[in-house]
C-alpha cells in the first residue's frame, strides 16, 4: 500500500499535510512526536484487531510512547518505550490480553520498523 504526504518548511513555519489538512511542526512539536504518535497509533490499531480476532472486549487502551535518541549522527533512537494501560471488560482476560500485546509486537509494522535501529520495551497494566 502506498503512503504520501507533502510537506513544506520555511523561515517563518513547517508543516506536513494529508487529504487537505495541515500538521504543523511547532515548538516541543516536530518530527519525534509525530512518530511517537505514528507508532502509538499502528500499535493500538494493530492490538485492537488481534483482539477483535480472538473475541476478546476491551473499553480503552492509553498509551503512553518515549524514546530516547543517540547522541551520535544519525540520532535514531537508542530505546524506544510503550506503556500500555488496558482496561478491559473482564479482568479474566488478562492472560490472552497479555499474549495479544506478545502478537502485536511481531505484527504491527512500525513498531517493526523503528526496532531496526532501537531498542523497544513495552510494558502492560491491565484493569478492569
């Protein structure tokens, strides 16, 4: 499946668009936490569907995405971290939840992606 956007950088301001709509880069707001937020994204899309899969409910998932990069050029991230906080419909899931987040780890494509150059550690809390 092919991906675009397009993007534009200035003096006075940056951004990236899709479909019409712009994303600025702004101050503590740049290309890091857009993949933070990409990779937070292809994750929980990824878990939601291995879970739909298996017939297992959940009411949310908060994810909470870092990473740390190396000081040495190129800077790519040296360790990568995911909490996830899952709540589920029945606290009796936890098990399966638990081996689902273990499939996703293999499945989702950024997640996969950004592993080529860092470190990843995911850690799960599941309530009910």
């Amino acid at each position: 499946m092919y991906r675009e956007v397009n993007a534009h950088f200035d003096s006075t301001a940056s951004w990236f668009t899709k479909n019409g709509k712009k994303f600025f880069y702004e101050d503590g707001l740049g290309p890091y936490e857009y993949l933070m937020g990409a990779l937070s994204g292809c994750f929980c899309s990824t878990l939601c569907d291995i879970l739909k899969e298996r017939g297992i409910s959940i009411i949310s998932i908060d994810v909470h995405t870092y990473g740390e990069k190396r000081n040495q050029i190129p800077s790519t991230l040296k360790d990568t971290f995911l909490d996830l906080r899952i709540r589920a419909e029945r606290i009796e899931d936890e098990n399966a939840i638990r081996q689902c987040v273990l499939k996703t780890q293999e499945d989702c494509s950024m997640y996969n992606t950004i592993r080529c150059v860092s470190q990843m550690h995911v850690s799960i809390e599941v309530t009910a």
